[in-house]
C-alpha cells in the first residue's frame, strides 16, 4: 500500500500486529516498516509465512467445523484482524446465509478495511475493542444485538492471547469470556507455542523471534503448552486437541497450507460442558 493512501490516525512510522500478520499472510494492508519488522522476524524463522497462511487454514476448518458438524450460528471473533481472502463469515455464511458475526479489533485499519468490506453486511460487524477489557467487549450493544447469549455462541480467539502481556493477565482475560458463555458455546484459540521439552532445538529460536518481536512491536509471547491448555478452562477439548495448526483436522481443501508443520503455533478447539 503507498503511504499516500494511510487512512486517519494510523501511524506508519512504528510496525504493527495487524499489518506485519497481513505481510505474512500474503495481503496488501501493510507499510514499509512493517516489512522490514516481518523481515526481521523471517531471518529467523524462515517459515513465518508459512505459518501465517496454516493459520488462516486453521481459521476455514475450525469454522467450519463449528458452523456445519456443531450447529453455531454466532461468531464472536476477538481480535479479528485485516480482512483476507476468506474471513469468518464467509466460511459461516457457505453453511447457513444467516450466521451472524462480529468482529473486534483495537487496530484503527482493521476497522476501516472491515466495514468497507462488510457495509453491506446486515449479520455481520465489525467494533473497536480491545481484548484486555473484555466485560467492555461483552456490555457493547452491537455484541448485544448480534449475539444472544443464552443460545451457543463460537468464540474466536486466534493469534490474539499472545499479544497480551503476562503483566496483563491472559488467564484471567480468558476466564471473563468463557465465564460470558452458555453451555455448548465453543472456544477456539491459536497461540504463539514454545516447545520447550518436546522441541528443544525449535524453544531456542523461539526465544530469539519473541525478542525481536518485542523490539520491534512490543508485544509477542511464546507461551508453553500447559499455559496455552489453561486458557480453556474446564472445556472439553475437540479431537485432536492442541495441536500444530496443519494437525487439526486437515481436509484437503487447504493443501498449499498444509504441506508443513509448523512447531511455533498451536491451536485447538473446545466445547462448554
Ligand atoms: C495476528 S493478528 C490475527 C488475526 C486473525 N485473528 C487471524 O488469526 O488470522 C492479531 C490481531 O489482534 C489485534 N489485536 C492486538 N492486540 C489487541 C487487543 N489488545 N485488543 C483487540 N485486538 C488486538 C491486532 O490488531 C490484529 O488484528
């Protein structure tokens, strides 16, 4: 994108989640300095890209697997990102024209990209809220209006919890919202994982990406796989369980993504009792 065309308030002199993510998912919403900070990041971990698209295939599967085989009609979608080729209610919207979804993001570009794409949305928004006040997130009218909460409710949190800081309480941040959640909702998260013990070569690199994270965008937590299992609670876990992304229940459709495992995220989907 060229700079003359930066929509209000967004500032493209510092890297940022959102636009580094569109870089290594293949998009065009991205800066100059949010290259050279993914650059940075690719040096070391060389399969970055990789990794950013199993995570939109990610995305495709457990929707569609929450739409289709469990009956959800209602996606919150918590740090949502810029929107790609295919986003959440599309792959929602293929199994039922009615699911309805909103979108959250605190990032001033997914907003305006959002609701340029969705202005002719009618189950479908996008709101401006930050994950680290989720009973905000929660009280929001438009989240009142689109999700009834006393009927299931598919709950996003993809690439999101690892950018909230230790300090910042991630645990505590997941317990409000599956607290927020009627019995049969689903949570679905993917996390930046240190395989410290089962992929030690794998943990050391990982510090290395999560220092020039933090450098670069001040945010970015490798976290160990029971930290990650503790964000969902006493939910029940769908099978295969926290996994690397290309394990969860490959279909097929998304080969180009899956050719790899990629030992620096994991992801998993589960069920409120
Ligand atoms: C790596 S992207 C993930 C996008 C999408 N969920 C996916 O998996 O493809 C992370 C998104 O979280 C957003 N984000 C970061 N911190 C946030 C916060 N505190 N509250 C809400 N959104 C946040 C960023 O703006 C960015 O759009």
């Amino acid at each position: 994108m060229g700079d003359e065309r930066v929509p209000r308030g967004i500032d493209v002199t510092r890297p940022n989640v959102a636009r580094v993510y569109d870089f290594m998912v293949g998009g065009k919403d991205h800066f100059a300095i949010d290259r050279m900070a993914a650059e940075r990041a690719l040096e070391i971990m060389p399969d970055a890209r990789e990794a950013g698209r199993a995570c939109r295939a990610f995305l495709r599967r457990v929707v569609r697997y929450m739409a289709a085989d469990a009956g959800i009609r209602q996606f919150l979608d918590i740090g949502s990102g810029l929107p790609t080729d295919t986003n959440v209610h599309q792959v929602a919207h293929d199994v039922d024209p009615d699911a309805r979804v909103v979108y959250v993001d605190n990032d001033p570009m997914v907003l305006v990209h959002g609701r340029a794409l969705l202005a002719t949305e009618q189950t479908t928004t996008v709101i401006e809220g930050d994950v680290r006040t989720p009973e905000k997130i929660l009280d929001r009218q438009a989240v009142r209006e689109r999700i009834d909460f006393t009927e299931p409710v598919g709950l996003l949190l993809l690439s999101i919890l690892h950018h909230v800081h230790d300090s910042e309480d991630p645990a505590g941040i997941a317990a409000t919202l599956r607290d927020a959640l009627p019995s049969g909702s689903y949570l679905a998260i993917i996390h930046f994982w240190d395989p410290a013990g089962e992929h030690p070569e794998i943990s050391a690199k990982v510090r290395d990406v999560e220092r020039v994270f933090n450098e670069t965008m001040g945010t970015g937590r490798w976290r160990l796989r029971e930290e990650i299992e503790g964000y969902f609670g006493d939910f029940e876990m769908i099978e295969p369980g926290l996994v690397p992304l290309a394990d969860w229940r490959p279909d097929g459709r998304d080969d180009a993504d899956q050719k790899d495992t990629h030992y620096t995220m994991i992801g998993g989907l589960a069920r409120k009792r």
